[in-house]
C-alpha cells in the first residue's frame, strides 16, 4: 500500500527566520525496525515506506524545514541552537482534531548542526521510541514515536562506528522556551509576538495575549513535572530548549527512571553539577518559566507592569506545583481528595525509602499487597507508618490506577540496545509489548519488574548526539 499522510502544514507559513528549509539527507539503505500502527492511524497516516522516514524520499505535502530556536543549557545563554539533527516533515490533524508534528531525528546536517553530522545511532533512537511510548501509557504528556528506521550507514561516535538510524517524533509541536529566547534576544520584537500569537493559537486559544500565554504554560509544566515526580522520572536535561509550550515531555537523551529512591538522583553524564537532579525538577521548571517570562516581558510598552505581572504568575507557580505533587502522591496512597494535613505521611514514607534503598516504583506498586514491608530492610519502620497509612482508609482501585507496575528501567533499555545492534529486536518488541499497559502487567514480564543487580546497575545516561 503507497504512503499517505495528510499533510496540513502552518508552521511553514511563519517568516523565513523562524526555520532554514532543506530536505533531509538520502541514506544508503532504509530498513524498518519498528512500526507505531496504532499512532499512524490515529494520524490518519496510510501505508508505511521506509524510505521516507529514514529521508530518502520527501513525501507529498511535505514542507521539510529546520527550526531555530536558543536556550539556557545547564543555566548558561547559548544564543543559536536550532534543530541540528532534525526536520520537521509538516503537521497533520489527527483523528482527535489535534494538530501534530512529524519529525525526522538523525536525518542529517541542517544549518545548525554546529559541525555535528546531523545523524543518530541506534541506541539512542531505540530509547527515545521506548521511553517515550512508555511514558504515553503512564498518562503523562509527551512526544511520541512513529517509526525507527536503521540507515544502512555507520555512524562515528567515541565508541568508534554505530549502526545509524533515523526516529520519526510526533509533537504537539516542537515550539520551546528557547524558540521564545532567540526572538527577544535578537530584539526581534513583530517576530517574537508572531510568534506569540501562533503559539496561543495552536496550544492556548482560550490565553488572553502573552501573560494569558505564560499563565497557561506555567499550568502545563506544573502538572508535567510533577507527573515525572510521581513515577520517578528524571529528564536529566531540562534546558530551556527541552521545555515545549505545549506541557509535552520532549528529548529522551540522557533520562532515566529512578530504580532506588533517593531525591538527589542523577543519571545524566553531563550533569556534574546535579543541577537537574530528581528532586531539583520542580525547581529547574521554576527557573525555566521565569526565562519565558523574561521573553514574553519584551512585548509590551509598559515594562514595569509586565514585570510585575509576569512575576506574579511565575511566583505563583511553586505552589502550583505542590498541589500537583500532593494530588498525585495522595493518589499513590489511595487517598482520592489528599489534603495538606497528608504531606508529613507522604513525605515519611518518601523519607523511609530514601533512608532504605527502597525501589521507588516497586515499593509503591506493593502497598496494595500483604507483602510490602518486603521492600524495606527497616520492616519496623515502615509498619509503623503503614498503621499511620491504613487510618486513611486508602482507596485500592485507586492505587491500582496510579502505581504503575513496571517501568523502562536503565538495565533492560541498555540490553535491548546491545540485543538490537546484534540483529535482535525480540527485546525491543517485549519491551513495547509490557509497556503498553504498565498498570496492568501479566506476570509473564514479572522479570522486567526486577531492579538491576549490582552488576546490572547502570550510573549514566548519554546524550543521543
């Protein structure tokens, strides 16, 4: 069956300086690895070529374009960044009458890939496939994963030569804080507020102008974060060029799901610092939101009231955030309306499985069960809290609801990636397979539940460049 996709396309339609167009580079050859059937007819996408999502062939209706954008990288201003390594084919209107981005990663050079190659290998496209499908069945906003296509080619790396691969990511869109920066930097003022208006008119219609627009995108990545909290996810690189406009969790590189609890966490090789630590996320978006903020301030005449406006807004989002934190962990423990007065239980028992080593996901999916002083070395400990706990009278449904049972833990993405350098991709498919429904998990995958061995642990992530 030949390829259709329903290209609608508005991104294309901004200024020239919002993107450089340019096709993506041919491969040598395209070979389907792994197919989102599901996704692609939620897109209203027909048929399947492998030459086009690995960018050997343009599909009709396609406007293929590099996006610019800058950002704050670990708190330092890099004034150009842009897609590097990526173009967005155009969008689409999916079935729910959403519009949709469609992305190529790795599909080489563009004008800002700041000498790089512009490709990926295939590790790095295999964890942005997993993770990202398994955070769409956890609930929590994010890209999603069309397709993964090996190029034929090598790529050349530290480790020497990789197999290549391209990713096709599906986005609200790829707008980001940074997309907001480069035009305020620049002083570029009718094109940051073209900007603006695209971006409320995409994401945000109800918004009344820009502080209608940081208002709602405060919201978004108060209740995105606090969703990462909850199922103990760390971004790992939470740039402002990795924070979107939509609230939709965006680049994969080096994240990681926490398998022992412990709030100063870090997996990501090229955070020394911790800035971006499990239990700095709040924070960091926090600090992000008040760099949107300080963009938007740009638009009006009247600096001293936007400045006052804006940091009304960004003040509150703290408090945004701890609601959201106290709704979802409330949930965790069955408690369906949590209250302040829940905060010390929820923090003790965080506290008990920091102190502990306990499995943060494990610990969590056992509290429903007679075994769960099981996870605890200290059993005394945490019995006695569960008598504190058990006076709540916890809601199990809700429990079941909240608790995922398994998770894309470090051990088993890194096997599946050294599986399918080898030609296997039984891994890869048994992964999807159990992450597709992570609340609900036959106990044909119970092994995937298992936190690693000392010999399996893994204590870094790499950046997919």
């Amino acid at each position: 069956m030949s390829l259709h996709i329903p290209f609608d396309n508005s991104y294309a339609t901004l200024p020239n300086g919002f993107y450089s167009r340019l096709d993506p580079t041919p491969v040598k050859d395209a070979q389907m690895l792994a197919w989102n059937t599901a996704l692609a007819t939620e897109l209203g996408i027909k048929g399947t070529d492998p030459t086009v999502f690995a960018g050997s062939r343009v599909p009709d209706g396609a406007t293929p374009l590099a996006q610019l954008y800058a950002g704050h990288q670990f708190g330092s201003y890099n004034p150009q960044l842009g897609d590097g390594r990526a173009i967005l084919l155009g969008e689409v209107i999916d079935a729910n009458g959403r519009r949709r981005d469609i992305q190529l990663k790795g599909s080489g050079p563009t004008p800002y890939s700041r000498m790089g190659d512009g490709r990926a290998w295939l590790g790095p496209v295999l964890r942005e496939y997993v993770v990202s499908e398994a955070m769409h069945g956890l609930g929590i906003p994010t890209t999603r994963a069309l397709a993964a296509v090996a190029t034929g080619e090598p790529v050349y790396r530290e480790q020497g030569a990789l197999p290549g691969a391209v990713l096709t990511r599906i986005a609200a869109s790829h707008l980001r804080v940074g997309t907001f920066q480069i035009f305020a930097h620049r002083g570029q003022i009718d094109d940051l507020r073209v900007l603006t208006d695209y971006a409320i008119a995409r994401h945000y219609p109800e918004a009344d102008g820009p502080m209608g627009l940081l208002s709602a995108v405060c919201a978004a990545q108060a209740e995105l974060v606090s969703a990462w909290m909850s199922v103990g996810f760390i971004h790992g690189v939470m740039n402002t060029d990795n924070c979107t406009i939509s609230g939709e969790t965006i680049d994969y590189g080096p994240c990681a799901f926490m398998d022992a609890h412990h709030e100063g966490r870090v997996f990501s090789s090229i955070d020394q610092m911790g800035r971006y630590a499990f239990g700095n996320q709040p924070r960091i978006a926090v600090w992000n939101m008040a760099q949107l903020a300080t963009a938007l301030i740009q638009l009006f005449d009247d600096k001293d009231k936007a400045v006052k406006d804006a940091t009304a807004i960004v003040h509150a989002m703290p408090e945004q955030l701890q609601a959201a934190w106290l709704r979802r962990f409330g949930a965790k423990l069955g408690l369906a309306n949590a209250t302040p007065d829940d905060q010390p239980l929820i923090e003790d028992l965080l506290t008990l499985m920091q102190a502990d080593g306990a499995d943060f996901t494990n610990s969590f999916a056992a509290l429903n069960t007679d075994t769960a002083h099981d996870q605890f070395t200290n059993r005394a400990a945490f019995d006695a809290w569960a008598q504190r706990w058990a006076q709540r009278a916890p809601d199990i449904d809700l429990m079941k609801r909240t608790n995922p049972q398994i998770i894309p833990r470090n051990h088993r993405i890194e096997a599946m990636i050294e599986a399918a350098v080898a030609d296997d991709m039984v891994p890869f498919e048994r992964l999807m397979n159990a992450l597709t429904t992570p609340y609900d998990v036959g106990s044909d995958f119970d092994d995937l539940r298992r936190p690693p061995t000392q010999t399996e642990i893994v204590p870094a992530t790499f950046c997919g460049t």
